[in-house]
C-alpha cells in the first residue's frame, strides 16, 4: 500500500539533496559540499542506523549494511514501512528547514523545495567502489549490491509508488560518476550551488 507524505510547492529553501543507487559516491560528495558552504549533513542511512540500534541491532562500521545484521535488519524493514516513513519525515523537515545537504534513495521525489542532484554510476563501478571501500570480495560485493538495489526498489514503489534510478524527472542535474572522477564532480557540484545560491538568495 502506497503512503503519502505531503510534499510542498512554495518556493525552494537553500538546501541539496543528493541520491543515487548505492556505492556511487554520494556520502563523498555530500561531505564535501557541506564542508564548503557550511551546511549540515544528514544521511537517511545513518538515521535508519540509529533507529536499528533502537530495536536491538548491533550497529558497527561504515560497512555495517554489508554484514549479517545488516541484512538481517533489511528483511526487517521490509515488512515494516513505519521505518522508512519515519526517516523521511524526519529528512523532509530538515531540508524545508534549509541550509542542509541530505543524502536520500527518497526525499526527491517527495520534496520539490530543494536542489535535486541524482548520481549515475554502472554496477560494475559500483560493485568495484564498494569492494574497495568495504574490504569485499568482488564477489561479495556484486552480492552486497544486488540485494540493495533489488531491496530499494520494490520498499520505494510500495511505498510511495515511484521506481527508484528509472524516471529521473525529478532531478535538476545528473551527474554520471563512470565519465567524471569524483574530484571532479565535487567540484561541479560546488559550481552549481554557487549559481543556484545567487539566484535563490
């Protein structure tokens, strides 16, 4: 059953939401954009990390998701939509609040008050980013990847009804992370909200 989550059309408030499929570089660049305009950073990742340790989970490390529990925590959240909901009710808050960079699989497709920016990035990319990241198995990794991409797509249209990396409609800008290294792409990034900053000051 689809949930609804109000969305706004006033004007957008000074904040950045970034998104993509998993392991294409989102937190790096998100870091690196609140660093350079003072914003603050959220990650629904990290929230739901927090609301996992509430229910009992053991969180620990970056590559926490990769693991077991990780998983196990995914299978949960799948039968269970109030995580979810509850995460992105917390995200849509802060970015109408402004001043704030978000990394979020969700928030633009529900959030139009904020600058979209969607991440393009081929699995084989990914899957070698996150092996290098997480000290995986290329195997594993592939393993990791799949089973998040697959797990993100059907929670999102059950959900809210949109299929997550299809219809990127919503998006201001995509940024393919195969073309471009990431130094660069940061710094892309920072030219576009230096622009857009002047405008929607």
């Amino acid at each position: 059953m689809t949930k609804d989550i109000p969305t706004s059309t006033t004007k957008r408030v000074n904040s950045i939401v970034i998104s993509g499929y998993p392991a294409v570089g989102k937190t790096t660049i998100a870091k690196e954009i609140a660093q350079e305009f003072g914003y603050t950073l959220y990650n629904g990742g990290d929230i739901l990390k927090m609301m996992a340790s509430e229910k009992g989970y053991k969180i620990s490390g970056n590559d926490w998701w990769d693991k077991t529990e990780g998983q196990n925590f995914m299978m949960e959240r799948e039968s269970d939509p109030s995580f979810d909901i509850e995460v992105d009710r917390k995200l849509i808050d802060l970015v109408r609040s402004g001043n704030v960079v978000v990394t979020s699989y969700t928030l633009p497709w529900l959030v139009p008050e904020s600058i979209k920016i969607w991440l393009k990035g081929s699995r084989r990319n990914r899957i070698k980013r996150m092996a290098k990241r997480d000290n995986l198995s290329y195997m594993d990794a592939k393993d990791v990847v799949q089973l998040r991409d697959d797990s993100n797509t059907r929670i999102y249209r059950e959900l809210y009804g949109f299929e997550f990396g299809k219809d990127l409609t919503v998006f201001d800008f995509v940024l393919d992370t195969d073309l471009l290294k990431l130094n660069s792409i940061i710094e892309i990034t920072k030219n576009i909200i230096r622009h857009l900053s002047l405008e929607i000051s």
